[in-house]
C-alpha cells in the first residue's frame, strides 16, 4: 500500500505541489511525477469519465507513485469509498456549505472510529489484497492514516460555516473554489460580501486554528505566491486544459512564422 506524499508534505509543514487534470491523459501522470509533483487533482465534477476509464487513470498514479485527489462528481457512499478502493488517495468534495453535510461525508468515507466507510480489501488501493494476506486491520490502519477529505467552500454559507467544517474530525483540509463563491457573492446583501482575498485570508486563519490544510485555485501565479504566503499547504498550478492550449498556441505561432518565412 502506497503512502500518501500530499499528507507526508502537510506532516512536514511544508506545501504540496498539485496539478490539475480533467481528460484521460496517462502521459499527464508521469511528467508530473517525473517533474516531483506530490499529486493531481483529478476533476470528474466537470469532466465525466466512465468507471473503468477512472480505474485506469487511477493506476498510472500508482505505477508512477503519485497521489490522485480525486474531486468527485457524487455523494453516493458506496461510490466515493469505491474510488478510494479503487486508487484514489484522497477525495476533494465540492460545494460543501454547511457541518451536518461535512460530517455525513467523513461517515461515507473514513473507517471507525472517524466513520462509517464499508470493508472490503481487493481493490488497488490493497494491491488488490495482497499487501492485506490476512487481517484486514493493516489495511484500515493505513487508511485512516493515509488517505485525506478535502471540503470545497464555494458559497457564503459555507464561508459563515467554515470554523465548525474544519473543527470536525476527519476532514483533513478546506479548499476554496473562487469562482463559485464571487458569483454567489452577487446575490447576497452587500454588506455582507466577502471579496475572494477575504474568504482567502479568513479560511487561512480557520485552518491554522484548527491545523487543517487549505488552499484556494489561484488564477496567477501573484496569486499563487500570495496563498504560500498565507499558509496555502495546497498549492494547485499546472492544468491539462491550459498547458494544452498554451502549448499549441506557442507551436502554431511557431508553424506560422516559419511559413511566412518561406513565402
């Protein structure tokens, strides 16, 4: 059984270093790992994939030994403990926004005493059982020690209810989506808006209180340097979508310019 190199970095103190990822690109896995990524958000809330094509992604992460944070699009019980038999080291739940929805999902996915997540053992994440040839215990101890929960604070609800979200045992980390908090934001009275820098700085506070990991998804590396600055133990930067378009945006003006040459 594999360990955890995002939860290793936030033992340490130190920030983890993420990439985002959203199509089937095994390629994608080993150059991050080859890079010395700890792990990859791996996004099936906007980005649909069918449960065999998840279970090969989830074992590139493993043949290349790089933790998938796996953001999921359910909070079917039976499903979101089945991605963590299946590879996934942790799970990133979006639009979390009040404690009785963070406490039901440390029951769906941590095992007891935190929760209530079913025992099985054959899945990848126990090399199929044979990392587990006898009891199960090794396999719940690793777990509990090993894999993480991570809640998106993406509405102002949320936001209000953050210190009691972090202070329930068994969720390992707050992470806030920006998009989804500015725009609804618009909608509540404006004396009682929070400004993305805010929400920033008061879940920072919230975690370091309660020593629990954080990190919002920064759009420039200012940004970034700014959430480091402020504590941020998950740092997300480098996304499929963008290395792709950015790439192919430098080799056409590259094609393009050699064409004109030869005109």
């Amino acid at each position: 059984m594999r360990n955890s190199k995002i939860l290793a970095k936030i033992r340490a103190g130190k920030s983890a270093k993420i990439a985002m990822m959203g199509h089937f690109l095994p390629p994608f896995v080993a150059y991050a790992a080859s890079l010395g990524y700890d792990g990859i958000w791996l996004d099936l809330e906007h980005r649909p994939m069918d449960s065999r094509e998840i279970q090969a992604m989830l074992a590139y992460f493993h043949l290349y030994d790089i933790d998938c944070m796996l953001r999921t699009p359910t909070r079917e019980k039976g499903q979101l403990y089945r991605y963590l038999e299946d590879g996934a080291t942790g799970l990133i739940v979006p639009h979390v926004s009040d404690v009785e929805s963070g406490r039901e999902l440390v029951q769906k996915v941590k095992f007891p005493p935190l929760g209530d997540r079913g025992l099985e053992g054959r899945g990848l994440e126990a090399n199929f059982g044979l990392d587990i040839p006898g009891t199960r215990d090794p396999l719940i101890e690793h777990a509990l020690r090993e894999t993480f929960l991570v809640l998106q604070i993406e509405t102002p609800q949320a936001l209000a209810a953050a210190d009691e979200i972090a202070a329930i045992p068994g969720v390992d980390g707050l992470y806030i989506g920006p998009q989804d908090l500015r725009l609804r934001m618009l909608h509540v009275p404006e004396d009682e808006r929070y400004t993305t820098e805010a929400a920033v700085e008061r879940i920072a506070a919230i975690c370091a209180r309660h020593s629990k990991a954080w990190g919002s998804l920064a759009r420039t590396i200012d940004e970034l340097q700014q959430h480091a600055a402020l504590g941020s133990q998950l740092l997300v930067w480098g996304a499929d979508a963008r290395i792709l378009q950015e790439g192919l945006t430098r080799a056409n003006g590259e094609i393009d310019t050699v064409i004109q040459a030869g005109s």
